[in-house]
C-alpha cells in the first residue's frame, strides 16, 4: 500500500533503519578491533567488550511500540483498523535457525510479512496471537496459502467496491479515513471469513 509507505518514510524509518544499521556496525568492529589489537591497559578492553556485546545483544532485540491508531513491529508501521487477520507464526529448520515472522491480511486485501528477528517458541507465539486478539481484534487463525490469497482477493473486491462508494475522494484520503475507522469494510470482510477462522483456534 503505497500511503502506508509513504508514512513510513515520512517517519523517517528507512533513515532511522540504515543509522541503526551503521552504529550496531561501529559496535561491532570497535568490538573486534579491540580484541584483536590486544588492548593493554583495562579501561580500553572493558570499552572493547561493551561495545561487543552491544552489537550482539543488539541483535537480540525486537522493537515493538504502538500509538492509538498504529502499532509499530521492527519498524514496520501497521495501522491497527485496517488489520483482520493475522499473528505469529511457527517456523521449522533442520538447523534451528529460524526466526519468527508475523504475517497480517489488510482489510485492503494487502498482506505484510515482518521478521521478528528472533525465534519465538510456541507458548510465546500463542501468547503474542492472544494478545493481538484481545487488545487489537485481529483474528490470530492462519489460513494456508492458497486460502489465503483467496482471502485477500475478497478483501481487495469489498475495498475496492468501498472506494467506489466514496468516488471521487481519492484513495490516499479514504485511507487516511480508515485508518482512523474501518469500521464498515472491515465488518464486511470478517462477514466474509471462513467460520474456523473467526474462532481462531
């Protein structure tokens, strides 16, 4: 959705995203720099060991903040009203090497994909579904793919036959509008969910 990339820039977030990126950098190489050059005295170790462990507890961490109409994953903006379904989900690897994504189905018929960065065992998956159930009303059932691009073709139809109802606002305004409230397409959309998916079991 082009709006909510818009708004993603205007916040700055690939900027803050690269700054981020360039000072877990100098942590990381002030870190290795130091252990390699055999520092002598323990003031310039401790510094080195700091700024190490910096850069790999740093990785470790998954930014998670909200706002009364958005809630912020990684630095992925996504507006609260516009999200139906979605959540964590579990991932297998031979190696154990995974980390965790979260995936969300827009009202827009637009999907998201986030990487929490982390694993996340499957009590802390069931939890984080459970709390986007209860605080945010997003129905934490996944469907398979082909399900759920069949999902996001209804969806995308009742957005797109809403935004034929509101010609000729245009669709950055409608946006703007359902961000604040989805109320009435997002009704439709969940009227239009399959049953096993509304229970989110």
């Amino acid at each position: 959705m082009k709006q909510l990339r818009k708004t993603e820039w205007r916040r700055g977030y690939p900027i803050k995203k690269n700054l981020a990126l360039c000072a877990w950098g100098v942590l990381a190489l002030a870190g290795f720099a130091g252990i390699l050059a055999r520092p002598e005295n323990i003031p310039s170790l401790a510094a080195c060991v700091l700024a190490l462990a910096g850069a790999v507890l740093s990785l470790r961490r998954t930014d998670f903040a909200e706002s009364a109409r958005w809630f912020r994953i990684n630095g992925r903006y996504i507006p609260k009203e516009l999200v139906i379904l979605g959540g964590a989900e579990v991932t297998f690897n031979i190696m154990n090497r995974d980390t965790t994504p979260v995936i969300f189905v827009y009202a827009t018929g637009d999907t998201v994909k986030i990487d929490l960065g982390v694993q996340a065992s499957v009590q802390k998956i069931r939890e984080l579904n459970a709390y986007f159930r209860s605080r945010y009303h997003i129905f934490p059932g996944q469907a398979d793919g082909k399900k759920t691009e069949e999902l996001c073709s209804i969806f995308r139809e009742i957005y797109t036959d809403y935004l034929k109802e509101k010609e000729p606002e245009k669709e950055d305004a409608v946006l703007a509008k359902l961000v604040k409230d989805a109320g009435e397409p997002r009704q439709k959309c969940i009227e239009k969910m399959p049953p096993y998916l509304k229970r989110g079991d």
